[in-house]
C-alpha cells in the first residue's frame, strides 16, 4: 500500500525543520558543494519517509529514540531498543503513540504521526489535532475518549474507579457525567467538554493510579 521509496518532495523546508527531527532548518547556500547539497537532501528524504516494519537505518534509530523520550510520560507507549530496525515492538510502540494522538492506528510513522510526535516531544499535554468534545458528538474520537475513561476504572483496580461507560462512539449523559467526575478530581473546570486541559488531567491521573495500583 504504501510507496516506500517516495520522497516527501511537497514538504518545504522550514516546515520541516519545525518539526524537530535535527533536519536542516534552512536551504544549502548557493556556495555550497554538490556533496554537501546531496547530503542534505538525503538527510531531508530520511527523516521524513514513511518508516513501516522491515525497515532500518538512522531514521528508524532516530523515532525509537523518539519513543523512549515520550514513553515516560505518555502511559501506554512502552519504551523500545534503539536499534535501527523497525521491528514488531517499534509497531506497537508506534500504534500506542498514534491511540494516544487519535491518529489512524496502523503503526506506521507518515507526517501526521511525526507532527503529533513534535507536540509531545515540546512539552504539549496531548497533541494539537485532538478534537474538543462534548455532549452530542459523535464518532471515533468519542469512542477512543470513553476508552480512555474505561482505563481509568482499570487502572484503579477497584472495579470502578470514576466508573464506566458504553463504549458506543456518542457522547452522552454518562459520558459527560464521569467527564465531569474526572475534571472535578484533578481540580479544573467540571464543564464536562473534553478539551487539552480534561485530556492532560486524564493523563495526570491514569499515571497515579497505575503508581498506586
């Protein structure tokens, strides 16, 4: 399915850069030479391709890296060997990061993963393209929030922890109930609408009781 070999020749180079992978912020000089410009642009190319099981090199080294630097702080995403090769643990480990984002779970690392990596690696709670939620919506999102909050009641290992609720993709009463419920316990504003603040919370709170558990 996916063109291994493709270059991301649409993505500029500043944009690039901002996203925090070492790649050069800006153009070769006019003055440079061809091998230094070569080289560039390979460094370019390699942290910005799709990287997909099988894979190996530097810039696989380079995400695994990635990973471990978030795995401390993001509870799911478990640290992997930064060994260049993308193996079956790196997928996982991706897969957990991309649950974490509300990316597509497919495990593998294209620009949406890597931007929502960017996010998390410079101090964001959760990454920008998470959805604000409330009453009445519906989809994946919902369905991944309502999970996040069923972790919570793992987690506690009380069976029942904020309590639990259908994992049925709407945003309903009970949703918005134990949003609240969670909101009021890590003291913020108990409006019931999931925004950076509630996801930060949730975070906050499913390390503590995974410590006390």
């Amino acid at each position: 399915m996916f063109n291994r070999t493709r270059i991301m020749t649409a993505v500029a180079v500043p944009a690039v850069a901002a996203l925090g992978f070492g790649v050069l912020a800006t153009a070769p000089a006019a003055s440079a030479t061809p091998a230094a410009t070569a080289t560039a642009q390979i460094s370019t190319a390699a942290s910005t391709r799709l990287l997909v099981v099988g894979d190996r090199g530097s810039d696989v080294r380079t995400w695994q890296q990635d990973i471990d630097r978030v795995a401390g702080k993001i509870p799911g995403v478990p640290h992997v060997a930064t060994d260049g090769v993308y193996g079956p643990r790196t997928a996982a480990a991706t897969r957990a990061f991309q649950r974490y984002a509300h990316l597509s779970q497919d495990g593998v690392v294209g620009s949406n993963t890597r931007r929502a990596m960017s996010s998390a690696l410079h101090g964001s709670p959760t990454p920008a393209s998470q959805p604000i939620l409330r009453r009445g919506d519906h989809g994946q999102a919902v369905r991944v929030w309502q999970t996040d909050l069923d972790n919570l009641s793992t987690a506690a290992g009380r069976g029942g922890g904020l309590g639990t609720v259908v994992v049925d993709g709407s945003f309903g009463p009970k949703t918005e109930a134990l949003t609240i419920a969670l909101q009021k316990t890590e003291h913020i504003a108990p409006d019931g609408i999931v925004g950076p603040n509630t996801r930060a919370a949730y975070l906050t709170l499913l390390a503590s009781e995974k410590r006390n558990g």
